[in-house]
C-alpha cells in the first residue's frame, strides 16, 4: 500500500520509548491536514481482517509543524496499541483527516493565567498547546500541572518543557511565563500528590510561588485525563467560580477525555 492506493496513509518518520508503557512516535503530514493547536484525531492500522483498528489520538505537535506528533499509551492487549507500539520509521499508519475537539483556544474565554491539567497520557495535547504561539500571545501566564504514578512516567512532558526554552519560535514567547508542576502519586518526587489536591489544598500555590485560589475573572483551564480526574477536577474548579465553555460556546475550562475507560 501507498499514499497514492490510500490517501489517508501517513508514513513513521520517528519513534521514542519513553518506559515500557509509553512512547511516542512522528509521522508525515498530509498536505491538506489543517487543525487548530489540542485537537484529535483518529489514527490506525490495518486489521488482520484487512478492516482498520482505528483509535482517536490527540495531535501532540503543534499547527505549524510539517510532521504529526503522538504521545501513546501502550495497553498489552490492548487492539491497536498491542501493535503501533512496534512501530517502525518508514512504516505507512493511516490517519484520518478530521480534526475535532474541545481543547482549543477558541473555546476559553480571555483570561490571564491558563492551567494545563493532565495525568498521563493527557499531556498529548499539552503538547501541542505549550509550543503554540497562540497560547502565549493570549496569556500572561502558564501552569502546566501533570500527574502520574511514577517519575519515570514524566520523562515526555519534561523533555518537551526543557526544550521549549530553546526553541527558536517558542522560546522567547516562553521566558519567565511557564510554570511546570510535574507530581507523582506513588513514588517519591520533588512534587507529589494528585492534582485535584494540590488545587484544592493550595500546595501548588505554595509550591510556585503563585497568587491563589484560581478565580473566573483571572484563570482558565483545559483539563484531560480518565474520566474519573476530569470528572473531579471539574468539580474543583466550579468551586473556584468557574465554568465549562465549549467550540459554540466559549467560557472559563474545557475537557477532553485522554481515553475511554473504565469504570464511570
Ligand atoms: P483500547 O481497547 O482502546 O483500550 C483498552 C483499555 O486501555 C481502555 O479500556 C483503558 O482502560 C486503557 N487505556 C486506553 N488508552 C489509555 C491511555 N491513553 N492511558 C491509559 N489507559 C488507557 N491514547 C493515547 O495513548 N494518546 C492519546 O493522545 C490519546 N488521545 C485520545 C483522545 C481522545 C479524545 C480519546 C477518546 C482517546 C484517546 N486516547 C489516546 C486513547 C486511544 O483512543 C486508545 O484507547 C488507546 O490508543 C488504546 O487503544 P487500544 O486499541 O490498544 O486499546
Ligand atoms: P493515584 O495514584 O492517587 O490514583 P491512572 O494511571 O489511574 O490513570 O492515574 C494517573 C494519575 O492520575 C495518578 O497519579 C492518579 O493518582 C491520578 N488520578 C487518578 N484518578 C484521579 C482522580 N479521580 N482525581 C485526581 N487524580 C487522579
């Protein structure tokens, strides 16, 4: 197969493991691909059947990329990532045009300081925001909260922060607005503890230095993790006044579900 039989074909141009559940890989992309900077899209492979398994998946680089970028769990049995987590550079994946989602700029309402609330793989399309121009045109400040289990489960969205100072587009845009708070919850870090406490407890503020509570006149938040965090972050920020916006109707935070799982 080929991009001229497939249109939606794509081809691997990259890939890093980041621990043996996660890694993340660049592929081409397709000439006419526009999106806006924390959308997703679905991307697959062919099936035994020869039908695609496809998956959504947040795009992890930003819109003015010339490749796409993906950050991805690797679920054992999982159908599709038991297989793209051997992916290989040169190798076609399929990738369907159709950018959707609610983490976007146009979403928020204009604020000062924008919170970035990811546990896990929910850091994909923190990703794409954090190198966005966008995102620092629009705020004065950015807290980029990300949880997981272990430290070594960090290892993607530390990179990618460190990098950000020494990007050429992003990096000045960046200098002294970026505050990063990576904490884990079952291993010993600098930082520990969930995000939904550190919020509601005031450690984070502690922590960074930073003018607390959040309030809906000054802060805006995208959040994406399990539905059970997004569900309980949501609560703790309508505590602090604010409220769910959408595409067709901008407000104070937005919500993206980093995968469908289970329970709730
Ligand atoms: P599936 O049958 O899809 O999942 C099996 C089980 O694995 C799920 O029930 C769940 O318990 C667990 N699981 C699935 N995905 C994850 C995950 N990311 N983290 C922890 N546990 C998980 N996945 C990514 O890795 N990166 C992304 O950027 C990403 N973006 C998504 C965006 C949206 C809007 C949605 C709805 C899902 C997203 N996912 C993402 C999840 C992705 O669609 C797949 O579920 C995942 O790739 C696993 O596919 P699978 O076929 O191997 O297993
Ligand atoms: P914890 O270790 O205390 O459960 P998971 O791997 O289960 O998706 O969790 C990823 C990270 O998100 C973990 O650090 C976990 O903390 C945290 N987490 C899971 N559920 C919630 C929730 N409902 N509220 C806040 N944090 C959560």
């Amino acid at each position: 197969m080929n991009q001229q039989i497939n249109p939606d074909l794509q081809t691997v141009t990259a890939v890093t493991h980041w621990t043996d559940r996660l890694f993340s890989f660049r592929v081409t992309r397709p000439q006419s691909l526009r999106f806006r900077s924390g959308e997703f899209v679905m991307i697959g492979l062919p099936g035994d059947n020869g039908k695609p398994i496809l998956r959504a998946y947040s795009i992890a680089s930003p819109a003015w990329d010339d490749e796409l970028e993906f950050y991805s769990i690797k679920v054992p049995d999982g159908p599709l990532t038991s297989k793209l987590q051997h992916i290989q550079v040169g190798e076609p994946i399929i990738l369907r045009p159709k950018p959707v989602g609610t983490l976007v700029h146009d979403a928020l309402k204009p604020g000062k300081r924008l919170w970035f609330l990811a546990t896990g793989t929910g850091f994909a399309p923190f990703a794409s925001l954090l190198r966005e121009p966008e995102t620092w045109e629009k705020f004065d400040s950015v807290v980029m909260m990300h949880t997981c289990r272990e430290a070594g489960e960090l290892a993607y969205g530390r990179k990618l922060v460190e990098d950000l100072q020494n990007d050429p587009l992003i990096g000045e845009l960046v200098e002294g607005k970026l505050h990063y708070y990576p904490t884990t919850t079952r291993e010993e870090s600098r930082y520990t503890g969930r995000i939904t406490d550190n919020l509601a407890n005031g450690t984070v503020f502690a922590d960074l230095g930073l003018d607390g509570p959040l309030t809906a006149e000054r802060d805006r938040a995208m959040v994406c993790g399990s539905l059970a965090f997004n569900k309980d972050v949501a609560a703790v920020l309508e505590g602090f006044g604010l409220e769910e916006g959408s595409n067709s109707a901008p407000a104070d935070y937005v919500i993206e579900k980093a995968f469908v799982g289970d329970g709730i």
